[in-house]
C-alpha cells in the first residue's frame, strides 16, 4: 500500500496538493531570491510579527515540505539546490532585495530567548560577573554547582568573575536550563534561520552572506588613501587633493629656504630661531662654564 | 578594490550606489564582474557612512593604505 | 578625485590607463566628463609607478595637527 | 610640483591664477606647458583657500629641517 | 617667497637657476623683481643640493606631532 | 647662516645691524662676503624683532601641531 | 652669546676656530674681547663636533629652545 501510493504521489497527486504546488511555483518564480529559513521555536505571535516587519521586503511561505521540495523540483533551473536544507520546520522566503540586504535584516530581527534542558547551546553560555540580586540562600550551591564562581557578598549573592558554565554544541541540564531562567539570562537568538538563498543563478551559504561592514569601511577609507597618495604624489590636483599639494610646495619651499638660509622676511624669524637653537645646542656640549655667557650656563 | 573604487565614483557624482551602475562601471573598466560582489558590496554600503569615512581617511592618509585586496 | 578613481580601476584590471579607457569608466558611472582633466590625468600618471604612488604616504600637512592633538 | 609652484608665485604676487598667467610663468621657465594640467590646476584650485593651505603646511614643517647648513 | 619658488621651478625643469632665469620666470609672474634679491638668492643656493633640502620638508609633517608634545 | 649669525653678534653687542657692520663680521672671519645677500639680510631683519622671535620660536613647534586643526 | 656665535661663523667658512680668529670677528663687532673668554671657548671646543651639535638643534627644535633657560 505504500508502494503504490508513493507510486500515485510521482505521478498524479490530489488536485489540492497540485494547486498548492503551483502556487508554490508561482512564489519561487516571482521573487528574484529565493531562499529556506528555519522557523523552529518561534512563538507564533512573534513569527507573526516578524512576517508583518518583512512585509513590503520579503514574504515568508510556509508549506509542506514535501510540497516545497516539489515545487523547487518543478521550477528546476538551479532551484532544486535548495532541497538539501528542507528539513524539519522551515519555510520559503522570496525577496526581491539584495540576499546580502535580506540576511542582514534577518539578523537583526532576530531576539533573544531563554533557553530550555535538553537543548544544544548555539554559543558559549556566559553568567556575568555581578550582583544577582538574589538573596542569600541555596542558590549560592546551585550557582556553583554548574561551574559559576558565586559567594555571599553584602546581603546578596555575587558571581565574582564571568563564569563560562557551557561550551557551544553542548546539552543544556535542567540545572543550567533553571539557574539561567533565575538570572533571566536568554542564550538563544530566536529568528527565521536562514540557511540558504539562491538568487539570480547563485546559491549563498549563511557565512557567504555574511558581511563584515568593518571591512568595507576600511577598504573605503583605503581606496580614499590610494587615490589620494596618488593625485598628490603624482601631482594631479583635485579639489580634495589641492591644499594637501598646495601645503606641500609651500613646505618644500620653506624647507629650501631654511637650509639654505635665504635671507627674505618670512623666513628671516625662523631662522634668527634657528641661529638661537643651534647656538644653545652648542653650548650645551661644552663643559667649561668660563667658556659661555652666564646666560647659557647650564 | 576595484568594486570599492567603483563605488567612491558614484559617490563623488552624487549617482546611486546600486548594483546596476557599479557594474556598469565595472563593466567599462573591462572587469569581468561578479554579481555576488556586487550584491554584497551594495548591501554593506548601506551601512557604512561613507563621507565619514572618507573624512577619516583624509585626516590621515599618513596611514599607508592597509593591504587591498 | 573621481578621474583618479577611475585611473585606479584600470590599474587594478591592468587595462592601460589612456584618454579613453578613463572616458569610458566616468561616462558609465554618469560623470559629466571634461576631456582636459582626462588629458591631464594621462599625462601626470606618465612616467609614475602608481604601485609606488599609492603607497607613498602623501607629505599631507593637513594630517600633522591631527595626529599631533 | 612645478605648476602649484607657478601658482603659488601668482598667489604671493596677488595675480589672479588663471590659465594664462600660469602658462606665462612655466613658459619663461622653459617648460613644455601642458594646456590640459593647466586647466586642471585652476579647477582643482577654483574653491580653495590658498593661505590656509599654506599655513597648514607652514605650522607642520617647521620642526624639521635636519641638517642645516 | 615668489622668489624661492621661481627657484624649484628652475630646479624641476633641470633649467639652471641663475639671475637671468628667475628674474624671467618672476617677470612673467607680474613681479617687480629686486636685482639684489635675485642675486642673494642665486648666492644662496650656490652650492646648496636643492633635492636634498626639499626632501627634509617631506619627512617633517611626521616629524611634528611627534616633538609636539 | 654665517650672514645670520654675524647679524646676531651684531644684535647682542648692540650695534646697528646695517651692511656695513655685517659686512665686517664676516670679513673678519674671513667670508667672500657677497653684498647681495647683506643687502638682503638687512632688508629681511627690518620688520623683525629678534629678542621676540627667539622667544615665539621656544614657544611655537610645541604650540604648532595642536594649533593647526 | 657672541662667543659662541662667533665660533658658529668660523666653524661655517671652514676658518680655524682659534683665539686669533674669534677675537677678529668679535673685533670687527666693536666687542670688548675677553681674552680669557676666548681662551676657554676655544679650549672646551677643542673636543666638541660642532656639525653634530648644530644638527641635534636643527632636528629637535621643539625641543632646544623649551631647555634653554
């Protein structure tokens, strides 16, 4: 009986899954990036509200995943590279916006929430160094008992330095999962997942799409500084570039003037200056005070 | 560099700093342009205040430019 | 300073930096382009190493005070 | 470096800095003047205030000159 | 500082800077030049490396900030 | 500098810094004393007062990076 | 100061620093010479190198003039 109905399913299913399949299609083809996200542990109300902080940017369409992998199989052309991620509580999401644009704002719609026993840390579980404001009681033992450097301090219970109690990839205990719910510490980042985008003929991994502003920023003020190392060193003037220039024949003629100790009047101060210091610099190298003014005796 | 550089054209002129003309650009320069780069150098942009940064880096060109790729 | 930008991603493609190659980059990225700046950009580029150029910190006195506060 | 020390002159002699009288004094100097660099020059030159720049640059060097004669 | 000027630009067109050729490169800068001034200068930078002094004003702007504390 | 220095002497001693007393300092310690650049040095000092530019000069390269922003 | 100034004009001519010399040049300023000043200059600069000591002035103005007292 499986047999045959997974028989039925390649070849004809019923027309409500066939409709749904086309309208699946129709999403795919009608976004320029399409990509699957993870919906796992998100409240619906606030999966709600992340579908409507979306809206205008990008559509979430959740589906059977059966019917998803169909629909990407049907449309085919590069698409179908997206079934590998179809896996557990996931759904589509189309944008026409830059995939770069869209992971960003993924990210940051993302929230934090606590975390539940059993569960696998997605990073390094961290108790802050602080006042838990907790009385003293037998939260001091629990606290140490999960690896957490607390004692008694001033009436209330401190952890006295940043505490890692676990490491990324482990299982969350139920003594872990109850002690951070009593500090109100939220270790999850709660978000539509995205795992991966295909657009325009590309698929982009998470870490692909991934973009480090720092970096751009500094390469920006790179390119500023190749430009303009370049207008001044190869003297092409610019507006930004032409003081700089401007300052440098000035400085070059000054320095002309000094070391050849032209005698005009703008010069002529900073030279008298220059007389001073040498002669001071000399009578500091010499020992016998008979030999210098009183002035100059150090 | 040359996608950044791209981009501090269209600053100056005051054009769009979209996927569109930075490939146009690109494309005029005989670069053979990757879409992605693109896509993610306008995406990043977004963020990033480029007058500031521009005056940052004229404030002190003494910095050699770091390693561009 | 966008006619040096443009000189910049030639540089980096390796295409020769010459009066037209530079019109073209400016012209796609919608400058209003002023053939004697091109001119003259060729010309102040001629006989210099512009690896060496845009690694040379320019003497920029403008940055003095500022590292010096 | 010749042209801004061309301007430079006019700027101390309160000759106006235009093309012209930039020509005229590289000309006397025997240089092969380049039209385009020239208008290039004035235009970089156009909005900017030249006794600050200089001043800028003047606060700067004046530590520096090694080896005096 | 006309004068001076009118000097490095003798000095970049390898022209030789004697009283004749600054007095011509001041002249077509509209300036009324003082023979003795000519002469102070030209005595001046007799035996003196122009290249040498001029390279002392590029390290100085680094120079500055460093001394000035 | 020696035309410097003997004008210097000049000022400590308290004799009028002209040509003819520059001009005998530096006979005296031997120098091919070239009158144009007495004449200049003279003309130079006029508008300056030494005792003040010594002092501005202990003051200023401290005072110069910070001050030119 | 004089002294010492008049040390700093031989040691630029390439004159012998000797007391013949300086008592000259100080002569020549309307200086009441001090023999025994001259005779001790001349003696404590016997193992000074005066190139290296005016150079130490001409790199670190900055700071000379703020130690001289």
């Amino acid at each position: 009986m499986s047999e045959s109905e997974s028989v039925r399913r390649t070849e004809t299913i019923p027309q409500w899954k066939q409709d749904e399949v086309d309208a699946l299609v129709d999403f795919i083809q009608g976004y320029s990036s399409v990509g699957i996200v993870g919906v796992a542990g998100i409240p619906s109300k606030q999966l709600q509200n992340m579908r409507r902080g979306l809206h205008g940017k990008a559509e979430v369409r959740m589906s059977r995943n059966t019917l998803v992998t169909r629909a990407l199989d049907e449309v085919d052309s590069g698409y179908e590279e997206l079934n590998e991620f179809i896996a557990g509580q996931v759904a589509l999401i189309g944008t026409n916006d830059n995939p770069f644009g869209l992971y960003k704002q993924l990210e940051e719609s993302k929230t934090p929430a606590p975390i539940n026993a059993g569960e696998v840390a997605p990073n390094d579980i961290v108790i802050p160094e602080g006042d838990t404001g907790v009385d003293p009681g037998p939260f001091v033992g629990e606290l140490q008992q999960i690896g957490a450097s607390a004692r008694i301090m001033d009436g209330s219970i401190k952890v006295t330095e940043d505490s890692t109690v676990l490491s990324e990839g482990e299982v969350v205990s139920e003594d872990l999962a109850n002690v951070l719910s009593e500090l109100g510490i939220e270790p999850k980042e709660v978000g539509l997942d995205l795992k991966s985008v295909y657009s325009e003929g590309v698929l982009f991994a998470p870490e692909e799409l991934a973009i480090d502003v720092d970096e751009y920023r500094a390469d920006i003020q790179s390119a500023v500084s190749a430009a303009t190392n370049l207008s001044v060193n190869a003297v092409y003037p610019t507006t930004q570039t032409a003081p700089t220039l401007l300052g440098k024949a000035a400085g070059q003629a000054k320095a002309l003037g000094l070391h050849a100790a032209i005698e005009n009047e703008e010069l002529m101060p900073e030279l008298v200056a220059r007389a001073d210091a040498q002669l001071r610099a000399l009578a500091a190298q010499i020992d016998d005070e008979e030999a210098l003014p009183e002035e100059l005796r150090g | 560099m040359e996608y950044v550089y791209a981009a501090l054209i269209l600053n100056e002129t005051g054009e769009e700093i979209n996927e569109d003309n930075i490939t146009a650009v690109l494309d005029a320069a005989g670069v053979d342009v990757e879409e992605s780069r693109v896509k993610a150098l306008v995406a990043a942009l977004e963020d990033v205040d480029i007058e500031e940064a521009i005056e940052t880096a004229a404030a002190a060109p003494a910095a050699a430019p770091a390693g561009g790729s």
